[in-house]
C-alpha cells in the first residue's frame, strides 16, 4: 500500500495495474516475494471499510477497471494535508518508482513532480530518461527534451 501512495506522490496519477502494483511492492523488500502476502495485502487495501465508501485502494472507471486507483486522501495525509504528519519521500522512494514504472509518461511526471519537491538530481536523470524515447514518437518524450533544457537552462 505505501508503494502505491509513494506512486503517486512522485507524481504518477494514472491507475496501476496489479503486476505493476506487484513489482513495486516487491522491491521494498520486506518480506519474501510471495504472491500470497500480496494479494491478501491488496484485498486489504482495497477493502471498504464500515461507513466509508472507498478504501484506500480502489478499481479505477468505477470498478469497472483491472486497475486500481490510489485514494487521493491517503497519498494527501502522507503530504502532511488534513492535519497529519508529512512523511518524507527519500532517494530510495525516487528511485523504486523509476525502476519499476520506466514507461516515458510516468518518466515525465515523475521529473516534474520530482523538480517540485526540490529533487533536482532525479528530475534531471528521469527527464533525461524519458527524452531518450523521443525516436518512438511518445508524446512525453518531446515534453520532457523540453522540460528538461529548461531545467538545465535554470541550473547554468
């Protein structure tokens, strides 16, 4: 579940497919990659809880998706909105969410989200990623060359 939050504090918005959910919950590496632990993690947070109307996980176009959906509340509270506590989001967040989502898209908001929490380094290094794939003629490819001279213009 925190990966999935983490998702989408470092900017990636889009609903995440189990498999993605899966990669991104084995590299925090704090149990063994078993597909039991995660399903039951999964039907955990996707559960909706009495009086509620949502959990913190939910099937995105109305459940009608495979995919699933963070519940914006719960990445907010770890923003330190609704009065909570901010939880930091260290290189290691950064860098799982890189690995794991490589597509240009998530790339680029990725760089953006990263040069607005102050993380330069991986702006830079996410941006640079997602610029390379502009042969393939992805659209975020040509936003994040773009992006990415000014961030680089900003920095001389």
């Amino acid at each position: 579940m925190q990966a999935a939050i983490d998702v989408r504090r470092c900017g990636i918005h889009r609903p995440l497919g189990e498999d993605e959910l899966y990669r991104l919950w084995c590299a925090r590496g704090s149990h063994e990659d078993s597909r039991l632990l995660f399903e039951r993690a999964l039907d955990w947070a996707g559960a909706v809880p009495d009086g509620a109307s949502t959990g913190l996980l939910s099937r995105a176009a109305g459940g009608a998706s495979p995919d699933w959906r963070v519940l914006a509340y719960a990445a907010g509270a770890d923003e330190g909105n609704h009065g909570h506590k901010p939880r930091p989001l260290g290189a290691r967040e950064w860098n799982e969410v890189s690995q794991q989502l490589p597509e240009p898209g998530d790339q680029f908001n990725l760089g953006i989200a990263a040069h607005l929490h102050g993380r330069s380094d991986t702006a830079t290094t996410v941006l640079a990623q997602a610029a390379r794939a502009a042969g393939s003629g992805h659209p975020a490819a040509d936003a994040a060359a773009t992006a990415l001279h000014h961030l680089r213009a900003g920095t001389e």
